[in-house]
C-alpha cells in the first residue's frame, strides 16, 4: 500500500552513547517542530465488540510479516540498539483514522517506543502535513511500520470517503449478534414479511432483549405489508430498509420516484434506508427523497486507502514527494 514514515530533517547523523551503552543516532536537525502544532496524544478507542482480540489481530499480522526468520532487511541493515525519530505524513488530503490501533501495533512491536500525535482520529489533514511522531528503537519502529500503516491507510480511506463513526457518518451494525437485519433469505424461509416480524418480535420478548430491528422491502407492496403489520401489531421494529428502488438510468443518471414515494407512504412512521445505487455522484439526489439514511457496500469494500507515509528522512521524502505531486 502507499504510505510513509518519516523522521524529521536530517543533515548529517553522528553517533553517540549513552550511559546505558546503548547506540544512539541523532540528527543534526534532530528535531525539527512543526510550526503552531502542538504534539499531544489524542485518541479515540476502537468501538467495543464482545469478541474482538485487536491484539490477537496484530500479532497475527507481525508474525505473518515476521515468517519463521524476521525481517531480514532490518537484521542486515539497522543496529539493534540504534534510536531514530519518525514522522507520519498524509500524501493527500483526508480525514485520519486508526489512531489508536496504530498505537496499539508499536506497543505491541516495542512498549518503550513513544509515540505523539498533533490529530486525532476524524480529523481533517492536508497533503504534506506532519501529524504524528514516533521514537524510539529503530528496529522496532522500521518492524512496526508496514502494519500500523495498513490499518491506518484503510481506516482513513473508509473515513474520508465516508466521514464516518469518528467524523460523520456510523457503522451499520458491528456484527450479526447487535441488531436484528430482516433480509430476503429470511423472508423467504419465514414465509413472507409479516411472519418474519412476528417471529422476531416473539423472540426478542421471549429473551427479553432490546434492540433495533431492520426490514428489508423491495416493493412498494412489501412497504404496504410492512406498515399493515405494524398497525395491527406491537412490534420493534424501527427501520425499513428500501432496497433497490433507486433505478439506474441509461444516461447515467438515476431514478428516485419509486424511493420517494415509498418514503410517502411510511411518512414518517419508521426510519427509512436507501440501498442500492450508490455512488458518490448519485448519493446527493437519493437523499433529496427524504430518507432517513443511504447505505453503500463500497464504503468497506470499494474503498481507496489514504496515503500516509512514516519516514525518518522527512526533507528527503517531502522532496521526492513535490517532485511526484504526492507532497
């Protein structure tokens, strides 16, 4: 993936040790500030989920880095004890994300690496800008990098597409077990729209469970069913998911009358979804139809990655980088 780590300016390095014995570089412009910044650690934790082992998800990815002999690059090249300062920095404009999980990668790696951060997780960064620093072993930090910078690239691709759960936007659910999703394949097995409600609002009384409860409609009938159901019954449900009724057309452009009217009829009643069809240039007209939220797939799976970097040589990489337009 595209990305840095970068240190700030270096002239020329000279070496020195400290009382400990340890081998220590340091630039000539060891530390060059960042005008009006501030470096202070501001982040945001990850959302909770019941199963999640966020640090049984790094380790799996150093170690499928690590192979069974390590990174033989770093062995070769760096000296084990050898410190270095690093600077992250955006190749483009975006919104940051990830922070935290970054963070998380370098304890993991190294607990005595530290790292700051003059953003913080839903903020906005322009091309070229420095917005965090890590020091510390060098070893572990060149280690470190690649996967800190994966989670980070993506996160931040989702959230500046999106602006999302820390800018904007929010996740759809966070698995199958924190809200309940009426799709076709259950309406299907259940036997139509109807039954399928029953049998969830029996399920959730009968485990005595709270949550909010989504049904996917793709007609206007189903819509009519939906709303027929609910008149006649106590029900949990919250959301009606309007699949499939923005309709592409041949110019490009798409047709959103059935959505609207489909918006008409709940009026209100329920909150609304639009699903299927979106895109960046289609998403402004869907939501002229009145509905509550859009959903896109391409949000996870479509989505570009941010550019970001983590260098040690920052001037060099800055360079480069006009030289390249990245910068």
């Amino acid at each position: 993936m595209p990305g840095i780590l970068s240190v700030s300016s270096i002239v020329l390095p000279h070496w020195c040790t400290t009382s400990s014995g340890r081998r220590v570089v340091r630039m000539a412009a060891a530390h060059t500030p960042i005008a009006g910044v501030s470096f202070e650690a501001v982040t945001i934790k990850p959302p909770s989920h019941p199963t999640y082992d966020l640090k049984g998800i790094i380790k799996l990815a150093l170690a499928e880095d690590a192979g069974n002999r390590g990174d033989v690059t770093c062995m070769a090249t760096i000296p084990f004890d050898m410190e270095v300062e690093a600077h992250f920095l955006a190749k483009e404009d975006g919104i940051i994300a990830g922070i935290a999980l970054s963070e998380m990668v370098f304890q993991e790696v190294d607990p005595s690496l530290k790292v700051e951060w003059s953003r913080k997780d839903g903020d906005y960064v322009r091309k070229g800008l420095q917005f965090g620093k890590v020091y510390g072993r060098a070893h572990s930090i060149v280690v470190a990098e690649r996967i800190a910078l994966n989670f980070m690239q993506r996160m931040s691709g989702i959230a500046t597409l999106t602006k999302v759960l820390i800018g904007g936007g929010r996740n759809h659910r966070l698995g199958l077990f924190d809200m309940v999703l009426i799709k076709d394949n259950h309406i299907s097995i259940a036997g139509g729209i109807s039954n399928a409600l029953r049998s969830v609002d029996q399920y959730l009384e009968r485990e005595n469970l709270q949550m909010e409860v989504e049904v996917e409609t793709r007609t206007h009938e189903e819509v009519k069913e939906v709303l027929q159901y609910a008149s006649q019954t106590k029900t949990s449900l919250t959301r009606i998911m309007l699949d499939n009724m923005v309709v592409p057309l041949p110019n490009g452009d798409v047709d959103v009358s059935m959505l609207k009217e489909a918006v008409e009829l709940i009026n209100g009643k329920f909150e609304t979804e639009a699903s299927g069809n979106v895109t960046l240039e289609t998403v402004h007209k869907i939501g002229q139809s009145g509905v509550t939220y859009i959903s896109s797939g391409a949000l996870t799976h479509s989505v570009k990655a941010l550019d970001i970097s983590l260098k040690i040589d920052t001037e060099l990489a800055l360079e480069v980088g006009r030289r390249t337009k990245r910068a």
